[in-house]
C-alpha cells in the first residue's frame, strides 16, 4: 500500500487533505525558498516545489508518495512572498487593495523514482481596503505565515475579495480538485474513493 508524505507545515493544505479524505504523514525539510532571478514568476512556484522534494531524494521509501508544494501571489510581475512583519503585511495589503493578482500553486509528486510536477493559477480580485480594515484584518489574523498577507477564507478574504477566476482551494494553497485528477493517473491508490 502506498503511504502519503505531505513536506509542508501550511496548517491549510493539511486541513485541505484531511478534509478531501486523504490518509498521510507530515514530514518537513528545511529547504531555502530561493530561484533563480531569470525564472518566469508562474513557474516560480513549480521550481520550489520540485527543490523541496530533491530534500528527501536519499529517504524515501518504495511505496512512498512524496506531495510537495508552493504558493505565490504576483501582482504586476512581481512575486509577493510571506510578510517578515506586521509593518510588511500591511504595506502588501495596501498594494494589493483594489487591485487583480494571480495565485500561483506549483505541486510535485514523487513516488518510486517517477515525477509529476502542475501548477494552477487563480485570479484574485481585490476590493479597495481602507487602512481601518487592514490594520483590523492584522489585529485579528497576524497572516505572517501566508503569501501576500492573507488568507482567501479569512475575515479578509470575505469582506475585501470581490470575486475569483479559477480554484478557490488553489488560493488557499493546495488545488485539490486537480491534484485528485493527477492523481487518477499518478497514484490511484492513494485516493479515498476510486
């Protein structure tokens, strides 16, 4: 039987997992996030994700799947990453107020020396936010630990998004509709309902 690795501490793409029925483990790997500077933004994601899988080339185990994964926010060409401070969280929601940004998540799967890597992208349609409800969104939330500073299904995201193209769970950081139907081909067995 093929057991399930999932390499990231994102508590929303393990809710996610949980919640689709999947049966897995967490294991993480410290990994440096960076890329190289000549890489197209939306493939910035798939990269990362490949990187953090190579972290466990030498330990995984016949009959292992290995599920790494990345998320980014671009807006106008220019990835915005997780915030360092409450101050860089309210600078991204200010640039990112009234504006469209695309959430990009890149997925790789390993399992007995085979590789699959997609990514999905969603568009993400901000309403103008007055500096009042962001700086109540960072009292509430503090979303140091997500991309562009929010969570598409926080205070935020229900009051600030005026609508999205594309997979809401993509912007939540694991697209999982389409993660079940690579996994139709890929890995079969790991699915809850075949």
């Amino acid at each position: 039987m093929v057991k399930m690795i999932l390499a990231s501490q994102s508590p929303r793409r393990q809710d996610l997992l949980h919640r689709a029925g999947f049966v897995f483990e967490v294991k993480v790997k410290p990994v440096e996030e960076d890329f190289p500077d000549t890489l197209p933004k939306p493939e910035v994601p798939g990269y990362l994700a490949q990187k953090k899988a190579r972290a466990f080339d030498q330990d995984l185990l016949p009959q292992q799947l290995l599920l790494t994964a990345d998320t980014v926010v671009i807006l106008q060409d220019q990835i915005i990453g997780k915030p360092a401070s409450l101050t860089e969280a309210e600078e991204m929601l200010h640039r990112l107020s009234g504006q469209k940004h695309t959430v990009v998540t890149g997925v790789h799967l390993q399992k007995d020396g085979q590789n699959c890597t997609f990514q999905e992208s969603s568009a993400v349609f901000f309403a103008p936010l007055s500096r009042a409800a962001i700086a109540y969104y960072l009292e509430r939330e503090a979303p140091l630990d997500r991309a562009g500073a929010y969570g598409i299904q926080d205070w935020i995201g229900l009051v600030g998004i005026q609508k999205i193209e594309g997979c809401f769970y993509n912007v939540m950081g694991l697209p999982v509709a389409r993660l079940c139907a690579v996994l139709q081909e890929f890995a079969p067995e790991v699915l809850p309902v075949r």
